[in-house]
C-alpha cells in the first residue's frame, strides 16, 4: 500500500479500534484460540462433560475469530481500487464550493423551538458517512456493464454533436438573415459570434453546478432551455430575436462541451478512460464540420434560413427527451447522496449522510474559486 493508503487505514483504526483490533492484538487472539484448542485436546479423555464444556468454548471462540477476521477483511484491508476512489473522492469534495467551513454568522442562534434544548452533538461524524461497498460496488458508474456505459455514452455523444451542430449551421444563413432583415452582412454574422460567446460563458455556469448537484441535472436543464431558444430564433420575427437567442442558444448548449467529457471520466478506468475521450471529441468537431454542407443545402433550398433553426430544435428535442428519460446520475459524491436518502429513509437513522451533503454553498468562495 501507498502512503494514501497507510494513512486512511490509520484513520480507520482510530476512528473504530474496537472493529479494527492492532495486529499484534490479533496474534494474540489467535494465539489464545491455538492453546484453547491445545488444552482442548488434552482434556478430553479425563472428562466428558469438560470436554463438552470446552468445545462449546472453542466453537464460541471460532466464531467470533470469523467474524473479526471477515470485518477486518472486508473493512480494513480494502482493494486498493476503492481505497483510489475514496481518497478520489475526498479530494473532490475538498475542492468543491462550499466544502470548507462556512463563515461565521453574526447573527443570534435561533432557539431550537418548542421549549427544547439544543440536542447533543452526534457520535463521531465519520461513522455516518456512507461509501460504496467495495471495488465493485455496481452503484459506482466504473462498475456498470459495458452495455450500459455505450448507451450513455451514445447518447450524450448525440447530445454534444447537436450542440456543436448547432454552432455552425447558422453560417450558411448569415447572408438570407441580412437580406431579410435589411442589415449588413457584418450585422447578420453576429448570429454565429454570439451563439460562441455564449460557449465562452456557459462553462462558467454549467462546470461548477455539475460538481455540486451532479451532472444529470445540468445536461436536462441545459437541454431543455437549449432547445427552447432554438424554437425562438426559428420564429423570431426581428433581428433582435434571433441574436438575443443565439446567444442564450449558446449559453446552455455550452454544457454538453463542459459536462460530458466529466460523465466520462466517471464511467471509465484509467485504462479505457483515453478512447472514451477521443470519442467525445470527435463528436465535439464532427457537428460543425458537417452543419455548413446540410446548412447550405436547405438555405439554397425552398425551405429558407429559418429551417437550418428547426432543425436544431428537433434534434434537440429528441436529446432532451432521450436524456430525461434514460441518463441515469454518475457523479459518485452525488451517488452517494441518492445512497444515503435511501438508507435514511428505510433505517429512520437521520444521522445518515454523504460527504457531499456537508456543503453549504458560499457565494464569496464561489466566486474567488472560478473567477
């Protein structure tokens, strides 16, 4: 084990020193078990009922032996993969907005309510932190099938080629919108340069909401105003309509570029981690290069400009409706949350949490922590 390792088994056993014994503590239980087996043995043929007696004993002492040696086992020596995780995990939580303490209020403490006292503090908070059992936990993302991950990868690769698509297509239409609403050409271009100023911005909102509420929440909320804006620049009828919606166009189909490439990083190991992202970014470049070869051919066409925007809107109707539907949550810190809910509610043991419902979101360190 490396030195992260040695350190969290440390903080273990002196969280729990009575289910993580000391090793020379174990030597001795087995060494006590090893003579009570021995003076076992040699009673036997003096006594039947010491015999008896004995062996009652022996079996007792097996059986916590077993249980001691199947906690340690499963507890203490952990894979080192979810040791990995763990300390993964931590760091995340650690350089997540809001995870330091929160600043002192200057208020009063408001009463508790109903003439009640302030109730004691809890037991050592760590032991009602929930984790993911083992390495192979199939709640953690790196343990679903591999059906499962190509499906979502399908399928947040769809939804970043529409919002890339979405990008370029409108070149083709600068000219018909200049010409029908009587601007310049320079003018009619600002459709296609506020649609990437709003990629620039984006990131900005979307990056960091992912690290808190996870990352389903951002791609459905993303897509569904996404695909909104791109129904109201197909309709607009003035210039400032159309440009004002590029922008907010841009401004939330910046999350599938920020946030997918994380839902990656959670599915995939280290080892098949480098070709999932190769695939992302092939998504990411393929849609503007094919949206001027389709944007041409129906601004050329009897259909007009406006139809290089409802067909945006379809596809990204059908990626919203897709993601509601199947993405499934693969941030692990968030996972747990949806774990520890779930374990609150059927074991009414309140004190059950994730590490990731310990933040409490700063608006001050939000801002120094992203600007």
């Amino acid at each position: 084990m490396d030195i992260v390792d040695r350190d969290l088994e440390k903080a273990e056993r002196e969280a729990s020193p009575e289910r993580f014994p000391e090793p020379s503590q174990q030597r001795q239980v087995k060494g006590t078990k090893d003579d009570q087996i021995e003076r076992t043995n040699t009673t036997a043929s003096s006594s039947g009922s010491s015999s008896s007696a004995s062996s009652t004993s022996v079996s007792v002492v097996r059986e916590e032996m077993a249980m001691a040696r199947t906690a340690t086992t499963r507890d203490l020596e952990r894979h080192p993969t979810a040791l990995s995780r763990i300390q993964t995990q931590r760091s995340q939580h650690n350089a997540t907005v809001g995870s330091t303490k929160s600043r002192a209020s200057q208020k009063p403490l408001p009463g508790f309510g109903a003439g009640k006292p302030y109730p004691p503090p809890l037991p050592e908070q760590e032991e009602y932190v929930v984790e993911f059992d083992g390495p192979d936990d199939p709640l953690h993302p790196q343990n679903w099938t591999t059906r499962r991950k190509l499906l979502t990868a399908i399928m947040l690769g769809y939804t970043t080629f529409v919002s890339a698509f979405a990008s370029s297509i409108f070149s083709t239409a600068t000219q018909a919108v200049a010409r029908e609403f009587g601007v310049s050409s320079e003018v009619g271009l600002l459709g296609l340069s506020l649609y990437v100023l709003g990629f620039a911005f984006g990131p900005i909102l979307w990056a960091p909401l992912s690290e808190l509420r996870g990352r389903r929440l951002p791609l459905i909320t993303a897509m569904f105003g996404f695909t909104l804006f791109q129904a109201a620049v197909a309709t607009g009828k003035d210039l400032q309509t159309v440009l004002i919606c590029r922008f907010f166009g841009g401004l939330f189909g910046a999350c599938p570029l920020a946030v997918v490439a994380a839902v990656f990083s959670d599915m995939f190991n280290n080892r098949t981690r480098g070709l999932a992202i190769t695939v992302f970014s092939m998504t990411v470049f393929t849609g503007p290069l094919m949206a001027p070869f389709i944007g041409g051919f129906i601004v050329e066409s009897y259909l007009g400009w406006r139809w290089t925007e409802y067909i945006v809107l379809i596809l990204g109707a059908v990626a919203f409706t897709v993601d509601l539907l199947f993405l499934q949550e693969t941030y692990p810190p968030v996972v747990l949350v949806d774990k520890a809910k779930e374990l609150r509610r059927r074991t009414r043991n309140w004190g059950i949490h994730a590490k990731q419902e310990e933040i409490e979101v700063d608006f001050r360190e939000l801002v120094s922590k992203n600007f």
